[in-house]
C-alpha cells in the first residue's frame, strides 16, 4: 500500500515538474519572439528613418530645380517680351520706310483734280511739274497721275514728236499724242488732308486759263478717302541698284 502512495506521489511530482519545463520552455520561447519582434522593429524603424530622410532631401532638390526652372522661364518670357517689342519696333519703322518709298498701297483724306483734254489737245508736261509741286509744297504725302505713284525718282517727261507729243510717268504713257481724236483725261490722286487740298488748288486756279487754251478744263473734289496705288518693284523709278550706305566715320 505504502509503495502504490509513493509510485502516485512519484508522478504527481513529475507531472508537476514536466508541467513547469512546459511553461519555461514556453516563457523562454515567448520571450524570444519578443526580442526578435522589437530587433525587427527597430531595424524598419530606422530603415523608415532613412528612407523618410533621403525623400526629405529629393524633395529639397526638386523644389531647388522647380525654382530654377521658374527662374529660367520668366527669364525667357521678359527676354521674348523685350524681343516681341523690339520686333514690332523694326516692324513698324520697315512699314514707315515701305510707305514714305511708295512701296505699300495707301489711303487717307485729300482731294481729286482731274484734267480733261478735248480730242486733239495737247498738255505741256511743265503743268503736271507745276501741279505736283504745289500739291508737295502744301504736305501732299502721296500723289499719284493715272494710278501711277509719283515718288522721289518719278520722272514726268514729254514723249514722241514736237508736232505730236505725249507724256510719260515713270515709263508708262499717260497721254497719247495730239493726233488722238477721242477724249482724254489725267487724274491726279492727293492725300494731304482735306483742307491742304484745298489750300493747294487756290494757288493752282491761276493756270486754268492758262490751259483752256491748250483746251484742256480742270475740276476737283475733295475726299475723305484718297486711295492711291503702290509703285512696283520693278518700276523705273524704283531704283536702287547703284546704291549702298556710305561707311561710318
């Protein structure tokens, strides 16, 4: 009896005993995870750190170069704002030197004075010298004789015979010679402004008389709108191949 009380306290103690190496091997175990665990959160923990730093530092590097970049766009922006001026500047001292040459088509106030010939009249060329003068004395900016524009280099001249003359405009005939028998007239374009017409035909009446005895009658109107035509490049009185700027002292 006393043997079978031992042999049970016996395995009472071992299955305490298997029972407490169980649980320490369990503790020790759990215990180890946990180290672990926290090894590895410190390692992500400073992994984290340097990625967040070296994101910090490309953003600092990004924003420098964005910056830059803003920089050099606004500088190109005033460049091609002073460029885009500058342009329109030549562009417009061009369009001045076009038109001031006759180059360009233009338009603006003044007047109309025509000539009419009766069939068989002839016209002195001195009249239109007269006439175109007086129109420039009195700041005539374009003036134009049947369309063809009358710049600097225009040459207004008598053609064919003495007995049967005509009259020249930068090498087109304008008038045929007095053996025509229909009628023919010479109109004669102004821009000045209005009142410059005006101001000019006071001067020219002193020659009507004179040229109804070449049967020829003079009239005109004033305009707002004068529309004079452009000399062609390849007029006579376009001429600048001879030409070229003198050197700088």
């Amino acid at each position: 009896m006393k043997k079978v009380k031992r042999a049970g306290t016996s395995m009472a103690y071992m299955i305490v005993c298997l029972l407490l190496g169980i649980i320490l091997a369990l503790q020790i175990k759990s215990t180890g995870s946990h180290q672990e665990r926290l090894a590895l959160q410190n390692i992500e923990k400073e992994e984290l750190i340097a990625q967040y730093e070296t994101l910090m530092r490309r953003n600092r590097e990004l924003v420098d170069e964005n910056n830059r970049l803003n920089d050099a766009i606004r500088n190109i922006d005033e460049r091609s704002s002073s460029d885009s001026i500058s342009l329109q500047l030549l562009e417009g001292k061009l369009q001045q030197c076009r038109i001031f040459a006759g180059l360009l088509p233009v338009e603006g106030p003044g007047g109309i004075l025509t000539l009419s010939l009766q069939p068989g009249a002839i016209l002195p060329e001195d009249y239109l010298h007269r006439i175109v003068n007086e129109f420039r004395s009195n700041n005539a900016q374009a003036i134009s004789i049947n369309d063809q524009r009358v710049v600097g280099m225009t040459e207004i001249r008598k053609t064919g015979t003495t007995a049967n003359p005509a009259i020249m405009v930068n090498g087109h005939n304008i008038l045929s010679g007095a053996s025509v028998d229909t009628a023919q007239t010479v109109v004669i374009k102004v821009i000045s402004g209005e009142q410059d017409f005006r101001n000019a035909m006071d001067f020219l009446r002193s020659i009507r008389s004179s040229l109804s005895e070449y049967r020829v009658t003079m009239s005109e109107v004033t305009s707002e709108k004068v529309q004079i035509p452009a000399l062609p490049e390849d007029s006579p009185a376009y001429r600048i191949g001879q030409l070229s700027l003198q050197p700088e002292d």
